[in-house]
C-alpha cells in the first residue's frame, strides 16, 4: 500500500492555494493539493442556453441555495450544495455563506476589485483604539503586494491617497466620462475624493488561480493535484505537536483515505480552514479560534438617473464607466455613529434601468424603462465590519454534512457600527448625487446579512501573542510550526477592501517563508 | 484498422493525455473489458457516429396545455387579472397571458416555500377581498381605473434584494417583478424578439451538474448525527 509522506499538502485550490503551490514548487518543493470539489470545464459542464429552456424559466429552483443571493437557475450547480455541505446559525441571525467547491475555488468567480490594505487597516487600533493591530504595516507587505499586482495585472492611477495606498499599476488613462466628472466636481467640496477603480485585469479577463498560478506550479512537475476528496480531520504527532496526517473522504464514492506530510498548508477559505481545524481540536491553545468573524457590509446604496441621458440622448461621451470613493470617514476627523469607514463603488449605465426602481406597472413602467434606458448611475457600499469576539463559529454537533463531518454553526450579526455606517453612506450619496443633479429613484438602508460580500474574514486571526491569537506575522500556527493557514481566516480586521490582494499577498509572503524555513532545516 | 494503427493510436493519445496532464498521473492499468451484452450485435455498435439531432430548445408549455395545481380558482383569476394590468401585450411582444404566467407561476408557486406560497396566496385574497369590500364586484371583474385603487397605494420603488417588508406591499412588488421576468423569460417573448430583428435576451450561460454525488439519495439529506 501506498503510504508516501509528502513535503508540504496543501488544502484548497483557489487564490491562497494557488498562490502557495507557485511559490513553493518553483523552490524546488513538491507539494499535493486536495480540492474538496470536481474540476470545471465550459466546454464540458456548460452551454449557452435561452432561459425559457430551463425548467423553472431562470427563476431559482426554489428553496435552493436561499443564502446565495449571487445565484441564478444558469449558474446554480457551481456553488456549494446547501444541502450537501449544510450550516447552521439561530433564528433571527442569518448568515449567508457563498461557497465555491470547484477546482480554483472562488478565484473563478468575484469582482476583480483589487486593493492594498493602508496602515488605516493594519494598525487600526493605533488609530481609533478599537481591536488590535495586525503584527504587520503595510511596508512589510510592499513587496509583495507589487509582485502579486505584477501577475494579476492590476488596472488603476496612482493616487497619492494615504487611506488608498497606491501600487504597481497597469495604468489607467481613460478619461472620465461627463456623468462621472459631475460627480467629481460635486464630491469634492464635501472633501470625498473620486478615483478611478482598481481591478486585475488577468488574462482574456479571468484572474484566477487556475490561469494564473496553478500552470506554473504544474510546470515544475512538483505539483500533484487530486480533485473532489473532502478533509475530515488533520492528525497530530502527541510527541511533536506538529501536524502530520490528514484524513480525508474521496466525495464521490465516500472511499476514507488519509496522507501524510511534513507540512500542511491550510488555505481552504476562511470558515472552512476553521471548521477543519475545530472538528481536528488542534491548534486553538489561544481560545480565540472562530472567533473575530468579519466581513464587509454591502447592499446599502442608491439607484439615480441622470436626467440629460433620458429618452436616447445618453451619448457614450456623457455616460459610462465607473469611480471608486475611498474611505474617508475617520481619518482626520471622527465620524459621528460610528469607527472606521467605508468605500462607494460607482457605476454608470448604459443599458436599462431596473424595473424596481420605479413605483409603477404595466404601460406606465414601460413607457419610464424606455425614457431611463441609458441613464442609470449607482452608489453602493463597502463598509468595514469591526471584529468582535462575541461573532464567531463553532462545531455545530447535531448537523453533519454528505461525509458525515460535522457543520459550523455561525453566531454573527451586525451592530449600531455598521447600521449607522451604512446610514451615512446612503446619506451622503443622495447628498452628492443631488448635488451633480442626478434624480434618486431608490434607496436602502439595510445591509445585506453578514457573509453576502463573499469576504468572510478573521476566525484564525494573526498576531505576536499566542495568548490572544492563532496564527504568527507568517500565518503560522503558533502551537503547531509545520501548519499554515494562509486564507482570509488570518486577518486581524477586515478593512472596507476586497480582501484578495491581501490575501494573495500574504499568501505569496508565508510561503516563502515556509520555503525558507524548510531549507534551514527549522520545518 | 489494423491493430497495428490502433496500437499506435493508442500510444499517442496516451502520450497526449499524460502531457496535458504534466506528468502527474502515474501509469494507469487498463481496466478488464466489460463482459458483451447479450445478444447478436453489441447495443453501442455505431453509436460513436451519430450526429447530434438538430432539436431546438423548446418549452412544452409554449406548446401544451397545462393543469393549474395550486391556486384556488378565485386565487387564479386575479392572478390572470393582475398579469393583464401589470404586463400587457405590446404592439410587437407578448403580455403575460400570452406567455402563460399564470400557469407558470401556479406551478413555481407550488413548489416554493412555504412563506413565499403564502405572499401571493394572502395577496391575492386582499386584492379580492378588497375589491368586494370597494366595489362590489370580483377583483377579476374590476375595471382597470378600479384595480389601480387597489394596486397603486402599495407600489414602492426599492433596490435589488430589498423588497418592501409590508406583507402587501411585498406581495404587490414582487408580483409586479415576477409576472415581467416569468413574460421576459418566455418562449413566446423570445420568438417576438427574434422575429424584431433582435437576438434573444435571455442567453446565458447554463452549467449542468459537474461530478454530481453518486449516492444522492444518502448524500442530500440534511444529515443529523446519530447518538
């Protein structure tokens, strides 16, 4: 029997895992990487279809996948089955948990957003008092951040914005189209700076882990791969503490196998890297894993028109394309209601404009759809979450999943922080849109629930005191060396940023040091 | 072909596939030839050549006649009502009732939760009870002027994801919603289109199962540990 001993394992194929395999087999390190889930192919799994031809006419089968608001009747066989992979949290404390099992895991699929933390973020709690800082500053990640931009190809202007920290751009020169300099110039009084958007712009469009770093680590003939086997448990050796086994469960046919390594390298998504290590009842002599669970609060905004690009008169030159408002609340002032802030995406549209946003039916909504089409312009929020010990995860032990392993249950909601953020946000958008003469045709004020953003983070958080976190500065596990998490699950506080170029980053930083500490005989 | 050719055939597609694959696959034995079917002719024999048919998509209710399940009959007939207000035929595309929405939303709402049954199933017991209360008649029978007493007070402009949390008001606003998405994803709105010149608008995109669970039947329940 086959019983090899693998140099490192590393569990989950998306962008932290991606990013591991790169680094470390371009060092000369052989690694294995299991992916819970099958690997997906267009041309195999997909077909371009009219939606009169599926059976619930592109309405969501209903009851499934309620918590995946992203979902829809073409795309629902590419997230996680609730009901094969279940949760649980308490009534009137929902969570929506997105989850991608596919070979490249979310990096398939999210919004190209691309964003550096600041010293805002890093050292927060120098700033306002509240959490903890991270064990790192932004020089520290730098370096990293540049290489990482380097690969994915990240769009964007410099723009000499502390809370907005520049990097290693593909430069943007396109010019603002006549809406957005509207808003421009009503903005900047009320002292909010607009920018252009940041966003990888990859190869052919994708900027995954499966076109941009998995290829390379194939190349150097180090990386074996083995889709669709989900990890149960992580062993431990009593005399070492260092993590040695991992067990896991081939998804198909629910054949048990395990594989032993010298290393393992966790990078499985933030709640499910926890949940492993929580069913494992390893790596936790802090107290604190699970808890800290952040994200980022989204669904607040508002939908305008722009009234000069009704009836058809939206020319290309008026309407289009897109700004980034960066957080400017609490850096040289303090807010009222709440700490930290929040970002505004802003888009223009061309394209029509949302029947919702106008209290009318029949030939009456016709005849608005058809004057609005083309003058859609939108404000939406990305406003930090504040990382709490009471929100946290734990072993659900009444639930178990298709494997027989036991569920998270998720205790988590949001406070008067984050409510009275998104009040501001909305607040201030229909402020600055009236005063670049857009008419507001809808508003809201209620976050999504907690998880929608896709930006689960925290749980395994980062620090220089084993007494009060999980992992090291290297995403180190401080009980066990041979461990690292290197996911969302190790960030400290979740900032208003898309969280996937910090956590490429780190990614990309842990594994050199993983692969350095190898070479020196300390691993 | 000769075994010769087929041997050689073999050996390049192994040699293509180990490659595409980086190596990583270590060689793998052929597995035993599956025992023959009985009878005269092997049941795959040709079928490698087949063509794939040239069927179109096509939505048998655009077609057939469908039995109504969920709705009561009076439930029903305001529904049919409301579709001819909220989405009334065009000069060149099809209203609601064209295109079959109340049928297909008596089949969608049957088969939906509980509390989204109950939304329409209590909406539309207003919209009746209301319209007896008002006017003396069915809400079926209602003139349009006299719906619109009825619908307006409860329309509200709202965002994505955020429906109003009135429970007639949401009903109101979702079923607006519902009946121009069931018209817009209709085989009889997609023929409109085409026959305009236009492309369909409904396209996309549609992923089948990839590497469904062989033992579904174990692996979809909602699994509660055993004690």
């Amino acid at each position: 029997m086959a019983d090899e001993t693998v140099d490192v394992l590393i569990i989950g194929s998306g962008h932290s895992g991606g990013m591991a395999a790169k680094i470390l087999t371009e060092k000369g390190i052989s690694c294995l990487m299991l992916n819970a889930g099958p690997v997906a192919d267009i041309h195999r799994d997909a077909e371009l279809k009219p939606a009169y031809s599926l059976p619930y006419r592109g309405f969501n089968k209903p009851g499934q996948l309620k918590h995946v608001f992203q979902s829809n009747e073409f795309n629902a066989n590419t997230w996680v089955d609730e009901k094969e992979v279940p949760y649980t949290y308490d009534e009137g404390k929902p969570y929506n948990w997105v989850r991608v099992r596919l070979f490249g895991g979310r990096s398939l699929f999210w919004s190209r957003q691309s964003f550096r933390l600041s010293d805002f973020e890093f050292k927060s709690k120098s700033h306002d008092g509240f959490g903890e800082d991270w064990p790192i500053s932004l020089a520290d990640m730098d370096p990293y951040y540049s290489r990482v931009e380097a690969i994915f190809r990240v769009s964007g202007e410099a723009n000499g914005i502390a809370q907005y920290p520049d990097g290693n751009f593909v430069p943007d020169t396109s010019p603002w189209s006549g809406c957005m300099q509207r808003l421009i110039n009503a903005a900047k009084p009320m002292g909010v700076p607009v920018t252009k958007a940041r966003s990888s712009m990859g190869v052919d469009g994708l900027a995954s882990s499966v076109n941009l770093l998995l290829p390379d680590a194939f190349k150097t003939g180090k990386l074996k791969a083995i889709p669709n086997v989900v990890v149960r448990e992580l062993g431990i050796d009593k005399n070492t503490g260092h993590v040695n086994r991992a067990y896991f469960v081939d998804r198909l046919t629910g054949r048990e196998m395990s594989v032993k390594a010298r290393v393992i390298v966790l990078a499985a998504g933030t709640l499910e890297s926890t949940r492993l290590l929580l069913n494992s009842k390893i790596a936790n002599s802090s107290g604190v894993m699970g808890h800290y669970l952040m994200d980022q609060i989204y669904g607040a905004g508002i939908n305008c028109s722009v009234p000069e690009a009704r009836d058809g008169k939206g020319t290309p030159g008026l309407m289009g394309g897109g700004a980034l408002i960066p957080r400017f609340r609490n850096i040289d002032t303090r807010a009222k209601g709440f700490l930290r802030g929040y970002a505004l995406n802003v888009f223009s549209s061309t394209g029509p404009v949302g029947a919702h946003n106008f209290a009318a039916y029949g030939a009456e909504l016709e005849h608005k759809l058809a004057s609005y089409h083309g003058s859609g312009f939108s404000f939406g929020i990305m406003g930090e979450v504040l990382g709490r010990y009471e929100n946290h995860v734990s072993i659900d032990k009444d639930v178990v999943d298709a494997w027989g392993i036991p569920a998270l249950k998720i205790d988590t909601k949001y406070t008067d922080n984050e409510f009275n953020m998104a009040r501001d946000a909305v607040d201030t958008s229909i402020a600055m849109a009236e005063a670049a003469g857009f008419e507001v045709l809808s508003k809201n004020y209620d976050p999504n629930p907690p998880g929608y953003s896709i930006h689960e983070l925290g749980t395994c958080r980062m620090g220089n005191d084993p007494k009060t976190s999980v992992l090291n500065k290297w995403n180190q596990s401080h009980d066990a060396k041979n461990l690292f998490v290197i996911d969302g699950s190790g960030f400290t506080s979740a900032g208003w940023q898309n969280p996937t170029m910090t956590i490429l980053a780190l990614a990309m930083r842990s594994s050199e040091y993983l692969a350095e500490q190898m070479r020196q005989g300390n691993v | 072909m000769q075994r010769r050719d087929f041997m050689k055939a073999m050996m390049a597609a192994t040699v293509t596939a180990r490659a595409a694959m980086g190596e990583q696959a270590a060689p793998v034995k052929p597995p035993a030839p599956a025992m023959p079917a009985p009878g005269p002719v092997p049941w795959t024999r040709g079928l490698s050549a087949v063509q794939p048919l040239p069927i179109s998509p096509l939505a048998a209710d655009s077609i057939a006649g469908v039995e109504t399940q969920f709705f009561s009959d009076r439930q029903l007939a305001s529904l049919r009502h409301l579709c001819e207000l909220m989405m009334p035929a065009g000069n060149a595309t099809p209203g609601a009732i064209e295109a079959g929405v109340p049928e297909f939303l008596d089949f969608l709402l049957g088969v939906s939760p509980k509390d989204r049954q109950e939304s329409y199933t209590r909406g539309l017991d207003r919209l009746e009870s209301e319209a007896r209360q008002k006017f003396g008649i069915s809400f079926a029978d209602t003139k349009a002027a006299q719906a619109d007493q009825l619908i307006r007070p409860w329309l509200r402009s709202w965002m994505s994801d955020h429906p109003p949390s009135d429970p007639h008001e949401y009903f109101i606003n979702i079923a607006n919603s519902d009946i121009r998405t069931a018209t817009h994803n209709s085989q009889q709105w997609a023929e409109a289109e085409v026959a305009r010149g236009l492309h369909a608008p409904d396209m996309d995109v549609y992923w089948y199962p990839i590497d469904p669970l062989l033992h579904s039947e174990e692996g979809h329940a909602l699994k509660r540990r055993s004690n």
